[in-house]
C-alpha cells in the first residue's frame, strides 16, 4: 500500500501542487480585500468607535459654532407675592420734657422769667406741642384769670408762640382750666427751648401749672418756622 501512494504522489506533484495553490490564492483573496469593497452593509452597527477613528478625521467632523439666536419675548408677569413682616420701629425724634411739679405764675408785675419745662435741642425744624392745665385759687365766685403761656428760645420771648388760658372761679374751691399749644420751629445751632408763665390779669392768690409736658420733634427742613 505505501508503495502505491508514493507511485501515487511522484505520478501527481504537478497535479496537488496547482490545487494548493488555487486553495491557498482563495484565502488571500478573502483576506486582502480590494479597495472601497467596505460598505455599511459588511460593517456592524458599533463596530466602529472613537478610537478607532484618526485625531485630524475627529477635528474635521467638529463644525463651527452656529450663530446666536434672537432673545426670545419676555414672559407673562409672575403674581404678586405674599406681604412681608412689619420692619422693627426705628429710632425716634422726638423729645419730650415733662414738667411734674407745681411751678407758681407770678403776678402780673412779677417778672416774665418763670421757668416750666424746657428742652436743648439740636439744629432743625420742630414742631413744639405743649399740654398742661392751669389752676387758680382764692377767687370769689365769678372772678376769673388770665394766664398766659409763652414759649422763649435761648431767652427770646417769640410773640407768637403764645397761649392765653383764662380760669373763672365756681361757687366753690378751685378753677382748673387745661391748654394745648402746637407750633413750627426753627432751631439753628444748639438752643434751649423753654416754656413760661405769667398773668396777664389776676385777683387773689397766685396760680399754678400742673403737669405740663412739651415736646418737639424733628421734622427736617419745613418752612413756615419761627
């Protein structure tokens, strides 16, 4: 048997030599494939990804930036939203002096210069409110008096910040009669501010004030002050 396929072998050389050969040359032409022979069709889908893919190719796929677009149309105006909380009281201008003893009015002919209360206030325009009570005694039944109040700045009477309160004695004990004055000044540097009392007429004993509370409080740069 080994004899014959050796007789086999030498007879066909040429024979399996060419088959070899075609079986070998159909390999090569399944592994070298021609150019442009790739398609979307023999690639699968993923097969090919950025790594695989040239850097300078990469670049070239990247497009410029496309132009801004317009501002679109403002939008429809949001609801009003819910009340805050009441902010914390501020600090005051105001200033009050209040007089709580009893301060005696003279006679008329005593003098000008009794002091009520008084208040040293700073430049500015104040409105001065004043509030008090005058109380006569030793009039007869029907007699009456003529107090008047005035307020001085820095020992200047001002004529017009003046208030007269009259008191008519009742069949019995006292006259009491209460007053209010409000009015617009002007304070330049530092001045005192004070109120005083005197009579204007009088019968019997002297009068006195009670209580009397002034205060002023700071309203800028109003016109009209005195």
């Amino acid at each position: 048997m080994s004899r014959g396929f050796l007789r086999f072998l030498r007879g066909n050389v040429i024979g399996l030599l060419a088959l070899f050969i075609a079986l070998g040359g159909t390999t090569y032409a399944a592994t070298a494939l021609p150019r442009n022979s790739v398609g979307t069709t023999q690639l699968k889908n993923g097969a090919v990804t950025k790594t695989k893919i040239n850097k300078k190719t990469l670049a070239a796929l990247k497009g410029n930036r496309g132009p801004r677009g317009l501002q679109g149309a403002q939008g429809v105006k949001g609801d009003k939203g819910d009340k805050g909380d009441a902010g914390a009281i501020g600090p005051s201008d105001s200033f009050m002096s209040l007089g709580v003893a009893d301060h005696t009015i003279p006679e008329p002919g005593g003098g000008l210069s009794t002091a009520i209360t008084s208040l040293t206030l700073a430049a500015g325009t104040y409105v001065v409110h004043v509030t008090g009570s005058v109380t006569r005694t030793g009039l007869t039944a029907g007699q009456g008096a003529t107090q008047t109040l005035q307020i001085r700045r820095d020992g200047a009477f001002l004529s017009n910040a003046l208030i007269q309160v009259t008191t008519v004695q009742g069949s019995t004990g006292s006259a009491v009669a209460d007053f209010a004055m409000t009015r617009l000044m002007t304070v330049t540097g530092t001045q005192t501010i004070t109120l005083v009392g005197f009579n204007t007429t009088a019968t019997g004993t002297s009068s006195a004030t009670q209580n009397v509370a002034m205060t002023a409080t700071l309203v800028g740069s109003g016109t009209g002050g005195i």
